[in-house]
C-alpha cells in the first residue's frame, strides 16, 4: 500500500535527520558516566542559549492566534531552563548575561517553524533517560536542575504523538521539502552553538 503525504513527509524527517541526529548526540553525550555538577551547569546554560531567542522566533512567526500557535505556546520549555538555572544557583542577572546564539535557523515560515519543531520535540522522548542518568550521577532530585529535561513527564509519549499529527495535519498544504530542510538546520545550528561553532569541547561562561 503506498504511504500518504504525511506518512512520506515523517518517514523523511526520520530518515534525513538520521545522521545529524546522531551527531548532535556524540557530540553532547549526555549519558557520559563522569559528568560533573559544573558539566551539568554549563550545558543547561548553553540549551538556554539556544533555546531562549528560538522560541521568541518561533512566536513571532505563528503569531497569537489559531491551534498552531496554543499548540506552541504549550510546548513552550523556555520557563524550565530558567528554573533549572535557578536550581544550580545561576541567578537572574547570571542568566541574564548568559550569550544567546546568534545564528538561528530560519524561522520566517511555518515550514520552517514545523521541521524545527520537528527536532525539539523529538528530543524530549531522549529526556527521559536523560533525567533518570543526572538522578544517578549527579544526585539531582524532584526535577530540581534538570526539569527541561523530564519535559513533559508522563505525557511525553502523548504529546510527541500530538506533534506528528498536527505536523500530518499540515502536509498537505505545505512544502515537505521546506520542512524537511528546516529539520536539517535546526539539527545543524544547534551543534554548532553546542559545540561553540568550532566543533571544540563544550564551553561557555
């Protein structure tokens, strides 16, 4: 039987997003046995870095109004960074000087909007045995410094679930190879925040 658009779309956001996925994986290796608590600090602070000016983006672009943006004002995981940091006493003004990536994915389309999404909320499946390793390794409890990574606890599986088919939803009516090319930067330009764009061990102040 042959796939739908949407099934086709999906199947390709998995299929492309394979390697760069992988990537960003080794790169992070957040599973490492040996994290350290100034580990754990410095790399909330750089997901908060990236994350923080993405969501503006991404909210100027959907606009206030219409299921698109309820569905990404709810996925919101901004307000979790911040209290993570505030968690592993990073104060106000420390948040505030913290550096914010400057070279963003585009995010001037819906299409856009969609394949970055398609990567973010995809992470959060992988936060789940992320939060259970920082349990283990570094002693943290309740969520406490690591909540943007339970994300959204025991509906995680549901609200991936609800991501596909809003993105399904969409297909039809957008350009798949737009969203597609979206995924792709996104995964792109967040390692290369990650990493300090130079492909150098994780730093930042």
């Amino acid at each position: 039987m042959a796939k739908s658009l949407p099934q086709m779309l999906l199947q390709r956001l998995k299929t492309e997003t394979a390697e760069r996925h992988d990537r960003v994986e080794r790169a992070l290796d957040l599973m490492r046995p040996d994290m350290t608590r100034a580990d754990w600090v410095r790399l909330v602070a750089r997901f908060y870095g990236f994350y923080e000016p993405w969501e503006a983006a991404v909210a100027r672009t959907v606009g206030g109004d219409g299921d698109l943006a309820v569905m990404v004002a709810d996925r919101r995981k901004v307000g979790w960074l911040e209290r993570d940091l505030a968690d592993l006493d990073l104060g106000e003004a420390s948040r505030a000087a913290l550096p914010r990536c400057d070279h963003l994915p585009a995010l001037g389309t819906i299409e856009q909007v969609l394949g970055g999404m398609y990567v973010f909320e995809g992470a959060t499946l992988g936060g789940q045995f992320i939060s259970r390793h920082v349990e283990a390794t570094l002693g943290l409890t309740g969520g406490r410094g690591y909540s943007f990574f339970c994300s959204y606890g025991v509906a995680t599986g549901r609200m991936w679930q609800a991501f596909r088919a809003t993105l399904s939803a969409y297909a039809p009516r957008l350009d798949a190879d737009s969203i597609v090319a979206s995924a792709c930067e996104t995964f792109d330009r967040f390692h290369n925040w990650m990493v300090d764009g130079r492909g150098d061990p994780l730093t930042c102040p």
